[in-house]
C-alpha cells in the first residue's frame, strides 16, 4: 500500500470558465493556469504521482508545453491513472477537500465524483469530495483564489 498527498492552488481571474472535478460552475471568475486550472484534478493527480513514486504534475505535465495550453484536466487525470497501472498500482480510495469562500461547491459535487470516477475507470464511491470555506480569512477566504488538497491510498 502507498499513500499519496496532492495539494494545488490557482488565482482566480476574470475572463476563464471556472472548472472543478470537471465540472464548469457559472461564476464570474475562473482560474488562472495554463490548463483549464482545476485545482481539484490537479491535487488528486499529485496525489496520485506521489503514491505512485512518479515526481510530480510539472515533471509529467509541464506547463510551459503547448500540449497542455488549457487542456481538460480529466485527460491529465486519465493519463495519470495510465501511469501508475504501468507501475503496477491500483486506486483503492482517494478522499479530497476543495477550500473555496465562493462560489459553493455543494451542488457540484456529486457530478465532481462521477467525472473524476470517468477519468481514472474506477467506481465513484471510491471518491469522496468535500469542501469548506476558510471563514474569510487567507487568500481563499478573500476570494482571490482556490485551492484543493488530495490524499489516496494506492495497492
């Protein structure tokens, strides 16, 4: 068994769809990346590669290639979950917590799991999506940013 930490940060900015666990949620800033800035996927893939003994999301995805310039996270994710089955790794369990003041994530979450669930082939009770705020306070609870952390257990 191996456990794997992820964590990712993105600074909200105007002019970009704001998508997390693949989901476009309406507001009116997205985030800032050279991806599509998913900060949920991009924990979750940290997670993953760290597990997995495979560096981290920059070395396997970097951003300064022309192939990611705003790429679907969920292929990121797809091509991480082919990265650790080559090393011969199965996801037993991923839980994971997106810190955001607003826009609320609760509605979304339940279609997060599915997507995410879709990208990596594997059953969506083995994902758990949470969310909080951090009560005004930091650079998320001043609505300038949202981050995501990410553990998981991999056999």
């Amino acid at each position: 068994m191996r456990i794997g930490h992820g964590y990712d940060v993105h600074r909200l900015a105007s002019g970009r769809d704001l998508i997390i666990g693949g989901v476009k949620i309406e507001f009116e800033f997205g985030l800032e990346a050279h991806s599509d800035g998913d900060v949920l996927a991009h924990a979750i893939i940290d997670a993953l590669l760290g597990a997995a003994g495979l560096d981290d999301i920059g070395s396997q995805f970097p951003d300064n290639s022309d192939e990611f310039k705003n790429i679907n996270s969920m292929l990121l994710l797809s091509r991480t979950a082919e990265l650790i089955r080559k090393k011969g790794f199965e996801i037993e369990y991923i839980d994971s917590t997106v810190i955001a003041q607003s826009p609320k994530m609760a509605p979304h979450i339940n279609n997060m799991k599915i997507n995410i669930s879709e990208a990596l082939s594997i059953m969506p009770d083995l994902i758990n999506v949470k969310a909080t705020t951090e009560e005004h306070l930091g650079f998320t609870g001043e609505k300038k940013g949202i981050a995501a952390h990410a553990v998981c257990l991999l056999k």
